[in-house]
C-alpha cells in the first residue's frame, strides 16, 4: 500500500490541531508564518508520511516542515515527477471504489 493509498496518517498530524491558513502563505516573504508553520510540524509523529506525500504529489503550502520550492529542488535533485492534484484525486476516488465493491461484496456474504 502506497502514500497515496493510505492517508490515514492525516488523523495524527499536528496540522490538523491548528488552523489551515498557517499552512498556506500569501507570499513567501511571510517569514514568521512560514517559520510558525514548520515549528508545528518539526514536532509532528507523522512528518516523514507527510513529506512522502508531499514530494509524490504537487501539493501547494507548507508540508512536514518544507515550502514548495524546497519539495520542488529535492524533486529536481532526485529527478522526480509529481503527480498532479488532478491525478491524485482521481487515484483516490479509485481506491474509494475499489473500497466500496469491497463492503458491497461482503455484505452480499
């Protein structure tokens, strides 16, 4: 099972505990908002989850303690493409398919 496929890490994140906005810059010249945001996940049980997801997939904002453009140089070191938010959800909404044949057919049992 892949990042992708389980994210019920999500339910242990520090980020979940305070609001979204930290996570989200306007700019990147927010430096105390940027620098409040990594604290937050400098202390989380779940960071290396969450970089895994954050390096696979082009997500926007602060994740496990990196802004973009950090995903972005390690993605460009490692010469790795992410996959794209639209790819994601559609790998998702997959998985939730597959998720619920899976109840359907244990509930026809």
């Amino acid at each position: 099972m892949g990042v992708l496929d389980d994210r019920s890490w999500v339910e242990y994140a520090n980020c979940t505990q305070v609001t979204p906005e930290l996570f989200f810059p306007l700019t990147m010249k927010e430096t105390q908002q940027i620098a409040l945001a990594k604290e937050v996940c400098s202390e989380c049980v779940v960071i290396q989850n969450c970089y895994d997801y954050a390096i696979k997939v082009n997500v926007q904002g602060i994740w496990a303690g990196t802004t973009l453009d950090q995903r972005n140089a390690t993605r460009k070191r490692l010469k790795l493409v992410p996959l794209q938010m639209e790819e994601t959800y559609k790998h998702l909404r997959q998985m939730e398919r597959k998720q619920n044949d899976t109840t359907i057919n244990s509930l026809d049992r």
